[in-house]
C-alpha cells in the first residue's frame, strides 16, 4: 500500500510539473507590429530535462542547445509601444518601419511591457 502511495504521489507531482509549465502560454493573433532597425539574432532554445524544467549549470545558468531553432526578431506592436519578440524559422529581409502581422503561442510580460512568442509563430504583411 505505502508504494502505491509513492507512485501516486510521484504521478501527482509530474502532473503538477506539466501544469504549470505550459500554463501561462497563450495565444496571440494578428498583433499588428512594426519593425524598427533591432538586429535580428539567432535563437538557441533553452535545454530542458525529461519533468521538462530547464537544465542549469553549475552556476545556475540556464543551458541552451548548440542547434539554432530560429531566428528571433523584435518588433514595436503599433498602438501600444510594447515590445513583440518573435521566434521565427528564418531569416526573413523585413522592410524597415513597415508593419506586420504577428501570431503565435507565447508569453505576456506585462512588468515589462513585452510579449515573447516562441511557438507556431508567423507573420505576414499587414
């Protein structure tokens, strides 16, 4: 009985990990940005272990792959002055201060004024 107590509770706690990994996603369409001359860089995700938290160092610095995932642009979001950054599969030629339409699964970082999407990102003209 006291092991299939254990092996409840180890399942109870995995669940609780993927809960609130994945909880404060949402999804973000047709935000209307602009770009404004931010150099584009390229994106190394964060290494996750297999409960899905974030690897770290031995100074407690996050880990990120050797392998690119994308590449992340930052734009302006027309109306609010707040600041969109986008992980996007290439290295797309944006014309400066021409506006976009951005959607995507991300997070909103309201203390800081920015959203950061990460996942089915894309963009088209707007």
């Amino acid at each position: 009985m006291a092991e299939n107590r254990q092996s409840q509770l180890a399942k109870l706690k995995e669940l609780e990990q993927r809960g609130v990994q994945g909880a404060n996603k949402m999804a973000f369409n047709n935000l209307v940005v602009c770009t404004v001359g931010v150099p584009v860089k390229e994106h190394f995700p964060k290494v996750k272990l297999a409960d899905g938290s974030v690897k770290k160092d031995t100074d407690g610095t996050d880990v990120r792959s050797e392998k690119s995932d994308g590449y992340l642009f930052t734009f302006t979001q027309f109306g609010t002055a707040t600041k969109v950054m986008a992980v996007l599969p290439k290295n797309y030629s944006l014309e400066l201060l021409s506006a976009y339409k951005v959607s995507g699964l991300g997070y909103q970082m309201r203390n800081a004024n920015m959203i950061y999407i990460d996942e089915n990102v894309s963009i088209a003209t707007y």
